[in-house]
C-alpha cells in the first residue's frame, strides 16, 4: 500500500534517533564497566587478570554475534521490543552482579548475559534504523548513533569509577541499574518500528511505503545471508578492516587501558577519565566522520582513519611513562579516531549490497569486529601476565592498524560488486 505522505514540520524520525542515542549511551557505558571493576576483582577476589579479561573477551564475542541475529529479529518482531527484552536482560545480570563470589558466576553474568543483551543493543541498531527512517543525512545519523557509545564513557565513566573508589564497585554497578530502570519506560512508551508506524516517509522520500513482512527462518536467513555476502570480495575487505579495527578498539584500549595506567600508578578516577576524554573527542570525530562520509569517498575516509590510529597506538607505550601531557596528547588524537570507521564502513555495506540486506551483512562485519576485539581482550590481558605490561599489545595493533589502511584501499566500489540475490 502506497499513500502520498502528509506535510509536516516536524519528522518523529529524530525522536527515534534520540530514544536510540540514549539506549546506545546506556550499553555503552555497561560494556565499558569492566575496565573499572578489574583491579577491585583481582583485590577482593585474588583473581588473574587474564581470567577477568577472559569473561570481557566472551561478552566482546557474544556482543558481535548476536548483531545479525539481532537484525532478523528486529525485522520480524520490532525494534521497540527487542530493546525493551534486551534491556530488561542487562537490568536483571547486573542485579546480580554483586552477589557473586566466584569466577564462573562472573563470567556467566558479563559473558554471557551482558554479551547478549548489550550484542541487541549494538550498531547494527543504529544501522537498522537510519536505513529504515533516514535516505538523506544517512550518514549524519550513523555516525550520532555510533557517537553514542562515546557519549556513554564520557558520561558514565567517571562516575562509575568515582563510586567505585569511594564506596565501592558494588555500588557502582546498582548505579547503572538505576539508569536502566528509568530508561526501559522511555522506549517502552515512545520508541517506533518503522515511519510507516507514525504515517511518514523516510526523510528524503516522499511516498508512505508499509513494510514488506520479514519472511524466512530468523535464525536461518542471516547464515544465508553470509553465505551469500562471503562470495563477495569487498565483504571480506570490509570484515577485515573491522577485525582489525575491533582488535585497536574496545577489545584493547576500551579494556585494558585503566589496568595498564595502574601499573604506572595513575590513580583509577584520572585513568577513567582520559576514557572519558577519549570519549568527548570521538563524539566530535565519529559525528564529522558521518558528515564526512556522506561527502567524501568511504575507503579514503578509512585509510586516513586506521592510518593515524595506529600512529597514536606505537605512541602510547611511550606516553604512558612519559606522564600526563603526553597521556593528555594520546587521547585527544586516539578519541577522535576511536569509532570514526563506523558511518564509512556501514555506507559501503549499504552501498553495496543494498539497505534491505545492510543490516545483517553489517551486523556480520560487526561480529569480525568483535572476534577481533575478543582476541585483543583476552590476549593483552595474558601478555600483561607474561611479560609484566602492554607494551607488546599496543606497538602490535598499532602496525596491525596501518595494515588496515591499506586494505582499505582495496575495498571496491558498490558498481563493481555483484548484488546479492
């Protein structure tokens, strides 16, 4: 059914993105818990760091995974009550989450609890939602989507980690369940599936379209359509980048950088906050990213972005005996790099294989980046036991970034990629 759409001054598409924004704020700041919580497990608790990291490195994992699914799932019952059984999910394992006394328990909870419900809560959320509501400015809503995750350090990071130096991690982990007790309402109530809900058109369209209903096995339809991506050359470009882009990211810095300032005895509230810092330049640098993207070609656009991440990473071992200027310096240029790669990564997706299908290919590209975030988590944290600091890690995925650069390059454009069927 098609119905010319009505004028209006105002499009209910923004109040999406901002309900979406705060829930991508929320997740963000759950995911990066952890790096505050790590030193109080290992003193509470006597557990190694590389068993904690193993518990981040499961829910990096889970958190990918789920983002093709979360796709189809969104396709079949709604965005709205995909968050809404999400959040309630992370509600409930963070409630727990001070009643544990063992390393399994840890690991279930944040594993894999907090894995699945943050993996809903991912980018293919965002990517979903402006190819459903947005075909102009596109990429300007992409990258505030992504933004978000910053925006949730910036916020929540020195809090958390102030609560927990001054009354404990326990306390700053019921904080959080506040948050999301205020937040679940909000989508409940106000969040929409689709323009077609609200009778409009997505903004640059004119016609009213209803959605074609998902069709095909929820669980079966994102393998086939891996199956069917993986004959693409330009899909292994775009998951390789974003391995290595996971692996320099959240896997690694989001983890393990308030660890490696305790082991130059920079106090937890001063290493949360250059997080935090990191955080408020990288909401400037991912919004202008999706400016950008929207303007500029993508795969140039990447290598600028992995070529001067990995600079600021073989940087960092340096910066962080030399002190604080130097820590300030890594983290302005690192924090508005951190997730630019995201608005241009998830143009050439939709670009190239089309918006019908964007969401669970990208949400595949998603789970490249988490496996290689999971290995960075997970093996940072061992080297650090083995060789007693980051060094390794950090100088590795620095180079493992210019890599990227040039990979990026060799993406193709969206014209000489064969179309899925």
């Amino acid at each position: 059914m098609i119905k010319e759409r009505p004028a209006s001054t105002f499009y209910y598409g923004w109040i999406v993105v901002a309900i979406a924004f705060l829930t991508l704020l929320v997740s963000a700041a759950i995911s990066s818990v952890p790096s505050v919580l790590m030193l109080s497990l290992e003193k509470e608790f006597g557990w190694d760091r590389s068993a904690i990291s193993g518990a981040v490195s499961i829910r990096i994992l889970l958190y990918g995974l789920m983002g093709p699914f979360s796709a189809a799932l969104m396709a079949r019952y709604g965005i709205r009550k995909i968050m809404v059984i999400a959040m309630v999910l992370l509600m409930a394992s963070m409630s727990l989450t001070p009643l544990i006394t063992q390393i399994w328990q840890f690991v279930l909870l944040w594993g894999v609890f907090v894995g699945l419900g943050t993996g809903a809560l991912a980018n293919v959320l965002g990517v979903t939602i402006a190819n459903r509501w947005f075909v102009k400015h596109k990429g300007l809503v992409i990258g505030l989507l992504t933004a978000s995750a910053a925006t949730g350090q910036l916020l929540f990071l020195p809090v958390i980690a102030k609560i927990t130096s001054d009354i404990g991690w326990r306390y700053s982990v019921y904080s959080v369940v506040a948050v999301l007790l205020l937040l679940i309402p909000v989508v409940a109530i106000w969040m929409r599936n689709h323009p077609y809900d609200v009778g409009k058109a997505p903004l640059g369209e004119t016609a009213v379209v209803k959605p074609a209903p998902f069709v095909g096995n929820l669980f079966l339809s994102p393998i086939l359509v891996l199956i069917s991506a993986s004959k693409s050359g330009t899909f292994w470009l775009l998951a390789g980048t974003f391995f290595l882009c996971g692996f320099s990211t959240n896997g690694l810095i989001g983890t393990h950088l308030i660890p490696a300032c305790g082991d130059f005895q920079i106090p937890i509230v001063i290493a949360a906050g250059l997080l935090s810092l990191m955080g408020l330049f990288d909401l400037v640098g991912t919004t202008m990213s999706g400016w950008l993207t929207d303007r500029f070609d993508s795969r140039w656009l990447l290598l600028w972005y992995y070529g001067l991440r990995g600079l600021s990473l073989i940087f960092l071992p340096y910066a962080l005996g030399a002190g604080y200027t130097q820590l300030l310096i890594f983290s302005v240029f690192y924090g508005l790099d951190w997730i630019a790669t995201v608005p241009p990564t998830a143009k050439l997706t939709s670009d190239t294989f089309g918006k019908e299908k964007a969401g669970m290919i990208f949400g595949w590209i998603v789970v490249a980046h988490q496996a290689g975030a999971s290995i960075a988590a997970y093996g940072a944290g061992m080297m650090r036991d083995l060789l007693g600091n980051y060094t390794v890690p950090f100088v590795l995925a620095g180079f493992l970034c210019l890599f990227a650069a040039v990979m990026s390059l060799r993406i193709r454009g969206a014209r000489k990629t064969a179309s899925l069927t």
